[in-house]
C-alpha cells in the first residue's frame, strides 16, 4: 500500500475520492449478497450513518428502546428519542473492546486514550500542571528472567545462537542454533530443547508478576525515602513517587513491563522533587535486582520458588535529546507516550503469528494442567485461577495501570467526550452557537453544573453487525480510517 510518506503537507489523502473506492479483501459470497441488498433496497446509506456513529465498530451493541433529556433546572423534558428514531430503527454503541484482535476500531480510541493520559503525566494538560515535565522521569523495562534458551530473531541479521556446534544438552540437543531467523519465523521463541526449558517457572513467574510488580513500588518507596534520609515507611514526609505501566507480550510468551516513573514533591504532581532523575535513576537500578515475590509450591510434588525480575533491566532518563528508541534525536511527550500507548491494545493474541502457536499453545494447557493440580491438592488454592488465565498465558493483571496521581483517568477522558458530546447537543437544540471560551476548563471541571439529565429504559438486543455484508463494510473502513491517521502522521513528519 502506499501511504504516500513522502507527500508535501497540503498533498490530500489518497484514500479519499471516487478514484478511492474502499477495498474489500478476502469477501464471501454471502458478504457481497448482503452488501447488494443494501444498495437495491436503499438502506445503504442508513447504514453508513449508523456505522460513523460507533466508528466503525467490528462488534457493535444493539439497544432497543426510549430515554428523554430533562432539564434539571425547570423538570422540563426538553427532548426524546427512540431505538425506532435511529437510521437502522435499533440503537448501536460501540463496544469499546480495548483489544486490536476483538476490535480494531475501538481499540484504536483505547489507545489514543492511554496516550493523552500518559503524555499528561509528562508534560502536563487535562488538569495536571506544566510544571510535571520538570521532575525527574524515567523510562524502565522490567523484564522476565531466563527459563532457558529460545530461538531469537536479530533485526541485525545475526545468527540465533552461534555456540559450539557438537555440544549437546543432557537430552542430546545441540545447544545453540546457528540459523537466522526471520522475525516471522514460527520458530522464534519457541526453547532450544523442550526439555530443558523450565516450562512451570515459565507459567508461574508469569502468574506472579502483578505481586512482583507491587513489591517493586513498594521497595522503591521505600529506597527512595531512605536516601532522602526519612523513614523507609514515610516517603510522603519528603516525596512522592508516581507511575504509569503497560505490558508487553514477547514471542517467548512471557511478558515485560514499560513503565513511566515521576519524582514529584510533597505537594503533588509539578511540585519540585527533591531528588534529580540521575539519583532516582541510581535508587531504581539498586533495588529492583533485589525484589523477589514468593511462589509456592503447587502440590506436595512441586518446590517452593522465589520469583524475580530479569538480568535486563533497562533504566533511561527521558530528557531533551534523548529518545529511548534513537539517542541522538529528541525525546519529546508524544513520543515516549506513543511508544507505551501502542502496548495497550494487545494481548497473547498478537503475538499468535500463523504456525507461531506451539510452544505458546503448550504454555496454555500448562495453565489449565497447573490448575487442575492445584485444586487437587487444595480446593482453596491460588493456583486454580491458571484455568481462567489459560488464554494470556497465566498473566492475570492489567496490561495498563498507573499510581492514583500520575495524571488523569480513563473515566475521566470518557466524561470530557461525554460533556463535549452534551454541550454540542444543548448548542443544536437552543440554536446558541458553541461557546468555546474556557471549554476546556468547563469539559475538566469536577464541580460543573449538569443542566440536563438523560432518563432512558433499554434493553439489549444482541451484538454484532446483523449481516456479514455490514460486517465486513465496517471492517474495511476502520482499515481506510487507520490508514488515514498513519497518512497523517506521515504529513507532521514530512512537514
């Protein structure tokens, strides 16, 4: 596809335009029936209309019923619709799946979400002062331990694991690899020898990364306090430190963590902390190595464990002229928030490459086998939730999270649209033009006044597209929409 990168600026989008008709790959038959019925009964565009509504939606929710808008000042019904007053006479909302896999189009405000809540938390906006982008920040990759070795792809072309070619395993494997691998060879991340891989410590790290994660901000709490000369239990005398985290799946199967961690003061998010990001940088390279989360036993054939973070730690300071992907460019908030936003919409599923699902595929009926053990031996077991874990390969946790007073909240973004949304209804209803004075600082305001309130009685009708023409109509312009934001994005680099 050409996405037209090297465009000047004011060059228009190639998608758009007669000579742009909206590509329809790998259609059924059945597809294209459902498709022509709409052209020849004339719902066709009905159907557009309801699909710009919930963006293009891969699984919409449809609602069938009533709700009237009342103002709160007066008890006066100002408005009212119905399912029967929608294009398609049922109501659609999106689902707001945040996984690219389940739902590209919803997953892509997910993400963009996560990137102005991340980017508020460096720089600053939807309420969080300026002043954050003047403490000490870092940017740190806790990885997963070695379980034993796997293939590997090397973007430099290098050689999986060149070693000694006769030497073998105590299972008669040769020990290296000196192939290379293509990153989309099934191969990669699959263990040299099976055998030899440590398959349980794999599944239960995996399982007890969320409490090594906990223990973690925790004993750097602790530190940070320690070398500020306060109580190990009472950084908030001197400090306070804040976060924000996403997970990453590997081809191994197991997951690294991406965090964002902020030094403030006592006073709150842009206060002036009182340790620079080169000591806070030394605090967290010092402690982590030394953060270890119990595992117990499974049954009474199993060993007790103590699990840890990887050898690979990688701690960086996210200052101008420095960029976590090249050291010589600048770092600016958009892009180490774009760099962890993109995290955000994936899980197990995305990195199940065609014919890459074996050793991932074993780890998954590891967890539910682990399960099944761990009830034996003890109904009340911890364990037993691996089953419902089965499919993120034993990881329980959430692949976003961040400290209370990091910046904004998912929630909070959703009332902002939510208020925008209202404001531009009160604006057509009243015939008053948008007052954008202030908007901004009204959508945020906690104490704002809501005039109208909405009361409705629904009922839920189903989910999904009710033909695979519509379906696969959605589909096909979620893709043209995405295409877009890369052309976009392709102009601001170009320009």
């Amino acid at each position: 596809m050409d996405n037209h990168s090297g465009a000047s600026p004011s060059a228009s989008f190639w998608g758009f335009g007669d000579g742009a008709p909206l590509e329809l790959p790998n259609m059924t038959p059945a597809a294209e029936a459902a498709i022509v019925s709409r052209l020849l009964d004339g719902s066709f565009d009905k159907w557009a209309d309801t699909a710009a509504q919930v963006g293009n939606c891969a699984n919409p929710i449809r609602l069938v019923g009533s709700s009237s808008t009342v103002d709160t000042r007066t008890g006066e019904v100002v408005g009212t619709f119905s399912s029967n007053d929608a294009p398609l006479g049922v109501l659609y909302v999106p689902c707001g799946n945040r996984r690219a896999e389940v739902c590209p189009a919803c997953s892509r405000r997910y993400a963009r979400d996560t990137f102005e809540l991340l980017r508020a938390g460096v720089s600053g906006g939807k309420g969080v002062p300026e002043s954050v982008g003047d403490n000490p920040l870092l940017f740190v990759t806790f990885t997963a331990p070695s379980f034993g070795h796997v293939h590997r792809h090397d973007k430099n072309g290098k050689r999986c694991r060149p070693r000694d070619r006769v030497k073998v395993c105590e299972h008669g494997r040769a020990v290296g690899c000196m192939a290379i691998h293509d990153e989309h060879d099934p191969i990669v991340g699959s263990p040299i020898c099976w055998d030899c891989y440590d398959w349980h410590g794999a599944v239960l790290w995996q399982f007890t990364a969320t409490e090594l994660w906990r223990l973690t901000t925790n004993n750097l709490r602790r530190a940070i306090a320690q070398a500020l000369g306060a109580k190990a239990d009472d950084l908030g005398s001197v400090a306070s430190l804040q976060y924000a985290k996403v997970a990453e799946y590997q081809a191994r199967g197991l997951v690294h963590f991406h965090a964002l961690i902020r030094l403030d003061g006592i006073d709150g998010p842009g206060s002036p902390a009182p340790m620079g990001a080169r000591e806070l940088a030394q605090v967290v390279a010092s402690t982590v190595p030394h953060v270890s989360a119990a595992a117990p036993a499974i049954d009474a054939d199993d060993v007790d464990r103590r699990m840890r973070w990887g050898s690979q730690l990688d701690v960086k300071e996210v200052r101008p002229g420095h960029r976590t992907d090249d050291p010589d460019r600048e770092l600016t908030p958009e892009q180490v928030a774009g760099y962890l936003a993109k995290y955000v919409t994936k899980d197990a599923t995305s990195i199940r490459k065609p014919g890459q699902t074996q050793h991932l595929k074993h780890m998954e009926n590891l967890c539910r086998d682990l399960a099944a053990r761990a009830r034996e031996f003890d109904a009340l077991s911890e364990y037993g939730l691996l089953r419902k874990w089965a499919r993120m390969l034993g990881f329980r946790g959430h692949f976003s999270s961040k400290s209370r007073k990091y910046s904004v909240t998912h929630g909070f973004l959703r009332r902002m649209r939510q208020r925008f949304a209202a404001a531009v209804e009160e604006s057509k209803r009243t015939g008053r033009p948008l007052d954008v004075r202030d908007l901004e600082a009204r959508l945020l305001a906690d104490d704002l006044e809501e005039t109208t309130l909405v009361v409705g009685s629904w009922a839920y009708q189903g989910t999904g597209w009710t033909s695979p023409g519509d379906a696969t109509l959605a589909a096909s312009a979620a893709a043209r929409a995405r295409e877009y934001d890369q052309w976009r994005a392709d102009q601001r680099k170009t320009a």
